[in-house]
C-alpha cells in the first residue's frame, strides 16, 4: 500500500497561503494558538494517522463488525483508538476550554479530520460522530446534560451517534414515528425503531449515546412535532452506575464499503424501559439537529476527498513505477518500455483526480473557514458567514461525494487488471467512497436544499453574498496578466450562473414548485463545477505569487503541479458546465411529462 | 431480487423494427430462419436465462472460484451450464451449419447473449470465451486444428480463452515475451507466463484451449513477431487420450466483481513440456488475435449494457415499492407518502439509466448488424460494413462500458441506503461492471484506437461511411416533424464532431502525434454521446411510426416511454457533447505540459 495519502505540503498550502488561519489568532476567541501550535497539530494528527489508522485500513474492510448475542464486536483496536482520541484531545479539538476543548479553529481540527479520513475512512467516522453528538448537547442541551454525558463522549469512553433515520422516514423525516411519552421522572420513555445508525452500538467504548429525533406522544404531525433526545445504550442509574435502558441492536447491515463502521438497526423501547432526556425545546427537534447534519455533511464531503486523496496517492506510486508502452511515435520495440506516467492520457487521469481533490479539499476548508470568522465577527458579518456556510452545505457535501467517487474510479483506471484486484486497495477506496451521494441526504435532497431553500430564501441574500466572493475573487485575478484570462472565464460561468437561477425562479412563478425543483440536481452540479473553479482560481493567485518569486527545488516542483492542475480544471472541467446550462435554461420538461406507466415495458 | 433484467419488448422493438433482421433471411446465409425461428430463439434463450443463470447470480458472487492443489475450482454449476450452452447449441449458434452451428445472425445471437450476460454476467462469460476462440480456430487453423478442438468447445466440453497478456504486456503486446520453440514433431514448445485469463482454468470442463500469443524463437522484436498458437491445458495424445500439457494455475486473482468467473495467472512450459499448435501463418498473431479481441470489444460493451440493465430493473421495482415523501407543494403530513417514481428527480435517474442502456444495446446490436450484412453482400458493401463495425468497435466497447457504470450507480441512488446493503444486488452490480472500461483494451487505448488508427486511416473513408450512415438517419428524421428538431440538433453534433476532428488532424501535422492524440479519450466520449445520439434518433423514427398509429395500452406505454427516454437523451445527454467540443477545439495543451516531477508534493 503507497504510504502517502495526503500532501502535507497542499494542506499547509492551504492553510496559511488561501485562507490565513494565523489571522484568526488575532482574535480572543483564538488568541491562545499560534501558526506553531497549529503546525504542532497537523504534525501529531498526520503521525497518530499513520502509526495508529492507517495500518488497519484494510483489514478493517475484512474484519467487519458482527452481532454476537446482542452486542456488536467491532474491530479490537477500535477502543484503542478511541481512547487515544479521547485522551489526545482530537474529539474535543474543536470544543471551548471550559469543556476541556482546545479550542482550535475548525480550520485547522478540520484538515486534521481530513488526515484522519484519508487514513482509514471507517475509524475516523467514531470519534467525529462523538464530537458532532457531543456539539449538539453542548448547543442545545440543560447544563445536566451537557455534565452528564459530554466528557465520557470527549473523552472517548462513550460513543455519540445522530439516530434520525426509520424504516418510513429516510429522505422524508417528517415520517418520524418514534415516540416519547412522558414519565413519572420528568423525562421521557421512547419507543420506536431507528435503521442505518452508524456506530449505534459497539464494544470500543461503555456507552453509547444517541441523538435521537422522536415525537412527544401527542405532538404536530410533520417536522414541526419532532423534538430532540439524548438516548443513552445504558442510563446512569441513581447511583451513577450504568443500566441497561432497553435499546437492542436488531441488526447490522452488511455493505459495499464503509465497512470497519457498524451500521445498525435500533429497537428502542420494547419493554417500554428506554428513558430519554429533552434536549432544548419541545418540537424544536429537527432545527436543533440541523446543526449536526449540516457539520455531518460538510464532514462527508471532507470524508470524500479524503478517500479520494489516499485513492490517488496510490495511482500516482503506482504510474510512477509501472512501466508501459513507449512514447508515440518512438515504438522501437527494442527500447525500454516508459514508466505510464508519461503518457498524456494517464497524466490526465491524475490531473483529472487531483483538481477534484484539491478542489473540493479548498471548498471544505472554506467552510471550515466561515465558520471560524463566525466566531471572530461582528453580528453583521456572523449573518453573512451563517448565509455563505448555509448555501455552501449542500455543495461542500455533494461535489466532493460524486466527483469523489469518478476520481476514484479514475485511480483505479490507472492501475489497469491490477486496479480491480484485491492485492491493491483501488476496490476498497471505491466501495467506502460511494457511500457519500448516499448518506447525509443524498445528492436530490441536496440540489432541493440548494435550490429550492438556500437560493431562494431571505429573497437571496445568501446568493448575493456568495456572488460577491466569488465576485472579489474574480477581481483580485484580473489584477494579474496571467490569471485574467482565466477571471475572464470565471465571470461568464458566475453570469451563466445567475441567468439561469433567474430562469428558475421564472419557472417557480410561472409553473410552480415541481417544474422549479425537477433538475435541482443539475443545478447543484452547475453550482459545484463554479465553485469549484472559484476555489482554483483563489488558489491560482497565490499560486502565482509564489512562482513569481522563481521558488526552487520541492518549491518550484509543488507550485508549478498546483499551476498545471489549475490550467487543467479551467481547461478540463469548468467547460461542463456548458452542457448543464444548455439544459438548464432548456424549458422542455421531460422528466414531467414521463408518467409512471412509461416505464412499463 | 428483482425478476425481470431485460426488456423482452424493447429488445424485439430493436431486432425487428429498428433493425430489420428478417431482411437478413432473404440472403441464401440466412435463408433457413425465419421470425419464427428468431422469436423461438429469443424465447428459448430468455427462459434458460430466468431458470439455469438467474438463480446463481448472488450465489456465484460468494462462492468465488478457489485454487485448489493445481486446479481451479469453480462454481459447481459451471458444469451443468457448460453442457446445457454447448447441447442446447448455444455456443456454436453463430457457427455455420457444416460446424454443426445454427448459422443464426449475429444480431439475433448477439441479443441471446445479452440476455445471458444480464441474467449473470459471470456465467456468460465462459460460453462466450469458448465461441471468440473457437471463431478464431476456424477463421485461422488448419483442417486438423480445427478438427481436433472445435467440436469439443463447442460441445461445452472444453473451456477456450484468450491468453495474451504477460506480466509486462498488458495495453502493450509488443512486448510480450511467451517463447515458442519448435519441436521435432512439426509443432512447438512454448515457455513463459500469461496473466489475468479469464476462464484460464476450471473443473467445469473436461480441458481448456487457450488461444495464446507467443514469440516463435527468433522472431522480430515487437507486433511484428508475435504468432497464434492453439495451446490446450490437456493436449491429445497419440491413442487420443488426454495428457497434461506443463500449464500450471500459478494463482488466481481476487477481484472486486465479476467472482464468479476465474481469472488466472498461468506458468507455461516449467517443464519444457507445453505443446502448442500454429495458428495460420508464423508472425501473423496479432492480426489474427484482432478477430476475437474486436469481437470481445463488442461483447464488453453488450456486457456492461446488460448489467446496466439488470441494475435498471432492479432499481425500478424498487422505486415503484418504496414510498417516500410528498408531491412538493403539497407537504400535509397526514397524507400518506407516495412511490419514490412519481418525484421528478427519481424519473431523471431512471430516464438517464434507460437511456443509456437502450441507446447502447441499440449501437451494439448496429455492430452486430453490420456483421450480419457484411455475411451477405457484395464485396464492396462488405469493405464498407467492416470498416464501419472497425470504426465504431472502440465506441461500442467503451460508451457501454463508461456509461454503464454511472447508470449502475445511479440504480443504487435510487436504492438510497438500502442500495449500499447486501440486501439488494446494487452493490453486485456496481463491482461486476467496473471491470468492463479496463479489460480487452482499456478506455485510454480505445480513444487513441479510434482516433489515431480508425478514423483517419484509408483516409478517413470509415469516417466518411460513418458520416454518410448517420446523415441518412437524419435525413430520414427531417422529414417528421416531430423530428426536424432532434434531427437538427444531431446535425449539428455531427458537424461539430467533423470539425474537431479536422482541428485535430491539423494538429497531428503541425505538432506530431503526442499533441494529436492526448485528448483521444475524450474524443472517443464525444464520438460515443454523439453515436448514441444517432441510435435514439435510428429508434425515433419507428417511436413515431408506431405512435401514429395511436395504440393502446401495453404497446401506448412502450412506445410513450420510449419516446420520454429519446426526449431525455437529446435533452440532458446530447448537450454534453459542448463541454467536450470546447475542450477538444481549445489549443492549450495542458497534459503536455505537465511533467512527472509536478506531481511531486
């Protein structure tokens, strides 16, 4: 297996050189760290990611979790890992210091997620699941229950899970059925059934607890009766021991991928003894929980590039050592075969992986980014940061997720028969990738969140920030001869970009929601391809500021790669987005027209 | 699992109403069939499908073949299907009557395996295998050769492979490095090692026949020297007995699909003691080997459509089942959800699958016709259909092949979680067919196949046939006018794709082949959506026909969703050719550019 699987050098690259992570410390919030400790951190995640993760990549894959009498057995080494993640401080990195935290900015404990990811996808998912459930307490939650239960889930002993999902309530959480009723304790007892709970029961820690959406008996039908519970594996009994609180694991799914993590099927409540605690308000539920599922599907979208990361550091070893063919028109057959990487085509194929993955790495960082200046700003600016992370979600989840999965097919592409055998991990890269259009809400959810929500809401005022960046990017490159041309082509992408949402919301006034939202999906890819190439060309000007300075060696190799990957997206993968448009701003609609009977046949 | 994987409607639409195939029966190679006999076949060849391969589908994915003291162990049922293809006539059904075939049309075998190929792609491997060997035995071998192995693999006694690729020639052959010696009984004694055979050895069969490249000692360096050689695991003694012939199973590889049939890794002639036979004339192997490696090409392509369509089916009982959501706009929650099918988004996704898979088996089934008419025409309509079939090999393989991936992918979306579940084949589906844009040529030598050898050589008369083929097409739709548009937009296309191609061949002479051919890849993308494009027009024409005559029901629906499908694919397909036509007209040579040392970092 190639031992890189990330570029230390592109995540610092984008770190201090595209977004100024140093600026944050200037700031209260951030004032205790410095570009060393950051440095200090990247260094210790990157080395605990390969003495620790990275070994067990693929025997994770073999070893799956399996259901033994009730309980899931995961593989061993899962309840080391979690407690040097609890113990090092990776769970609660991002966590304020009187929780313990280290308060480090999202930006920096979001590349060390990445770093993780790209090690060994299905080990890096525990601790963040603890971290995102552990947020949520933390946002929303009695200082109770934040005492209660946040410090075993920082600390790595207890296992935090986000249990929406029921058999009738996927994509369609309004449908949630599970029940709360109130009891004689001032809490409440759950009864329901909740399927694809990741990590939802595991022998790596001593508890496990669930962030679990049900309705109160009695409450609203639809998303406006959901509210929100900590559902703990085992309840703290009164004196502070551990019980049993009537949730079993009915059974574990068997997958393509992803699978070093149990994804589990939850009956709760079935002797009518599961108890749960109200976090926040009563009906608030799905509101409180957005905030985990926006952070889960800002982290698939890291988990994505992530995997696509280590996919192609693999390839590049190995067109790097494989030697194949000969250059065209020299076919002496006498003369050594060339090493494939010399081939235009296969040169295109890692150009193709790497503008993905660098591409959508700067994207995740970005909103990893706004996040951070949240924190820094005035309530002003904090709005208009909510505003951009908000419209971003969608994108930052989805670009990755499928332009992850074709990179990742592309580095598979470039082992040729070798690819598809098991002796490389190329098979294992794509079955955990492809879980990502999937989870989360996939990818239709995602363009109808875009569309038909953040475009639209606030009479697009996120649209409107959002046109600014990119619009001050476009600026800034005019600035610079060699980057006008390219600014150039930004432009007419963002007012394509803008004519068509404009033919949208035409289409919603003229026709209604239906016709509006049918290539939602489209659109989110229209939308990701630009974004995307906003993310290149911001990176294409500090680019050229550093080769302005003729860099040397390493320096000059790294820059002039990044410059090459840039050309290669404008050239390659922003003229995309002519077909998209083409369609886009096309008013027949055939997918409407196609009745369910046209499929019979 | 779903019952149905092919549509038996649209696959007679295609062989008697697009294709004419009982036009084939007025010519004397045909004359002895009829509809009948066609329908009788087809029929005949759906229900052995259901019954004999349906059922080991899943089952051939987990009992993967096994090498076991020497032998590879397959599938037990490998035997019972070897014998019911080889009595039933199914591996000899294109084989001329005086072989004991059934002189059937390729168009109509050719459906017969995609039927196989959909039910269970791994099963039908091995019947195919035995049929592109034995071909190449008859076109090539002497009297006594093909006496001797013929029968027999036609009888699915004996197993036939193609073994060419060696450790260090995989996309480049003239490297191969297999030593023929010749013995003192007229034949020859090879030596070397063969990787990645597919059926390279089995218990399923009596013996194995490999159709094997190999150097005759002292031969010219490169293509130039490879010969043919029959050479049998078990070659035939003196009293006809069986003997083993020093071929030994060195491993056999673990892949991510396609289990169910082994690939091999054999050492040939450790002992000095494989004997083989010449095929044809000495230095001539490659040509020969060009046969079953274009007629492999084809069957990848109908390969891949055929799990694409398997996946489809599934996809689609599963989104008429599966109900979730509302009609958007009309959100009250108490009323119950409705079948994912009706959301607009879900429709775009089948549409996109069926459009793919019915646009490719169409431009299969072109192939396969114009084998067919090259069987009964005059020798210069015979040049004229083999360079078509030449020139669309490439697209025919790799349209399917790329595309049929993302369709399967898009089969397990419409699964949402449960497609990432061992519950449903999605994830089968997924494995089996990413093997298809690697093997018999992967997706990088077919562009450069296309564009650096098929369409400009002869100077460029294959194109010009082509050109000529799918004008007619458009012609013939101008004068619909539900078709004038469609037709004008192929139009377009295809002026567009003469326009890049003239772009390139200027390039070619003023820069050199590197620069011609670093894009052919996505030549080869824009001359595939574009082909496509011509086969739904090919199949508009009869949709319109039919659709005039305004029937009813079950044939109102066919041909309504035909119609919707044809819609799609100019609609949301056609208008990617843009994005490709901007790269490949755009003069920045970004690949060239890039040198190995950038992707340091």
């Amino acid at each position: 297996m190639a031992a890189k699987f990330v570029s230390k050098r592109n995540l610092k690259f984008l770190l201090y050189e595209v977004f100024d992570a140093t600026v944050l410390t200037q700031y209260p919030a951030y004032a205790m760290h410095n570009r060393n400790v950051f440095d200090m951190v990247l260094d210790a995640g990157l080395k605990l990611a390969e003495k620790l993760l990275r070994p067990a990549y693929e025997e994770m894959d073999r070893q799956t979790p399996q259901l033994e009498a009730g309980q899931v057995k995961a593989y061993p080494a899962i309840r080391s890992f979690m407690q040097e993640f609890g113990n090092g401080g990776w769970i609660a990195a991002g966590f304020p210091l009187e929780l313990d935290g280290e308060q480090l900015p999202h930006s920096v404990n979001g590349l060390c997620r990445f770093i993780f990811a790209a090690a060994n996808y299905s080990a890096s998912v525990y601790p963040v699941l603890s971290a995102g459930a552990a947020h949520l307490i933390t946002s929303f939650g009695s200082p109770e229950l934040i005492q209660a239960f946040v410090p075993q889930m920082l600390g790595g002993k207890w296992q935090g899970t986000m249990a929406l999902t029921e058999p009738q309530a996927g994509s369609s959480l309004a449908d949630i059925m599970t029940v709360a009723e109130p009891d004689d304790e001032g809490h409440f007892r759950l009864r329901g059934q909740k399927i694809f709970i990741s990590a939802g029961d595991h022998d790596g820690v001593d508890n496990v607890v669930h962030l679990m959406l049900a309705r109160i008996a009695g409450a609203p039908p639809g998303v406006k009766g959901i509210s929100l519970f900590v559902v703990p594996k085992k309840r703290i009994g009164p004196g502070g021991q551990l019980e049993a609180n009537d949730i079993t694991v009915s059974q574990i799914y068997h997958k393509l991928g992803y699978r070093g993590t149990p994804i589990t099927e939850l009956s709760i409540g079935e002797k009518n003894n599961c108890h749960g605690y109200l976090v926040g308000e009563p009906h608030q539920g799905l509101r409180y929980m957005f905030q985990m599922m926006n952070e889960a599907r800002i982290e698939v979208g890291l988990g994505a590039t992530a995997i696509a990361s280590a996919a192609y550091y693999a390839a590049l070893d190995y067109c790097r050592m494989r030697t194949q063919g000969r250059p065209l028109g020299q076919k002496d057959p006498t003369q050594p075969q060339i090493p494939i990487i010399e081939h235009a085509d296969v040169k295109r194929m890692l150009l193709f992986q790497r503008s993905v993955i660098e591409g959508s790495l700067a994207l995740v960082l970005q909103c990893c980014y706004y996040t951070d200046l949240q924190a820094v700003s005035s309530e002003e600016a904090q709005r208009k940061y909510a505003l951009l992370l908000d419209l971003l979600t969608p994108v930052a989840k989805t670009y990755p997720s499928e332009m992850g999965i074709l990179s990742t097919s592309q580095a598979m592409q470039c082992f040729g028969g070798y690819g598809y055998c098991d002796d490389f991990p190329a098979g294992q890269y794509l079955r955990d990738i492809r879980i990502h259009p999937i989870h989360e809400g996939t990818t239709g959810i995602q363009g109808m969140d875009l569309l038909g929500r953040k475009v639209i809401q606030h009479e697009g005022l996120a649209m409107h920030f959002y046109m600014a960046e990119v619009g001050q990017t476009i600026e800034a490159a005019k600035k610079n001869t060699d980057l006008a041309k390219y600014a150039g082509q930004l432009d007419e992408a963002l007012n394509a970009l803008q004519d068509v949402t404009l033919h949208l919301i035409g289409i919603a006034q003229k026709k209604g929601p239906v016709a509006f939202l049918a290539d939602a999906t489209l659109y989110l890819e229209l939308f990701g391809i630009i974004t995307i190439a906003w993310q290149w060309l911001k990176q294409a000007i500090v680019i050229q500021q550093a080769l302005a300075k003729s860099p040397m060696g390493a320096e000059a190799a790294f820059f002039q790669g990044k410059w090459q990957t840039f050309c290669y997206y404008f050239a390659y993968e922003l003229p995309k987005t002519l077909g998209l448009i083409k369609r886009l701003t096309d008013t027949e609609a055939v997918t409407l027209k196609t009745q369910t009977v046209h499929f019979d046949d």
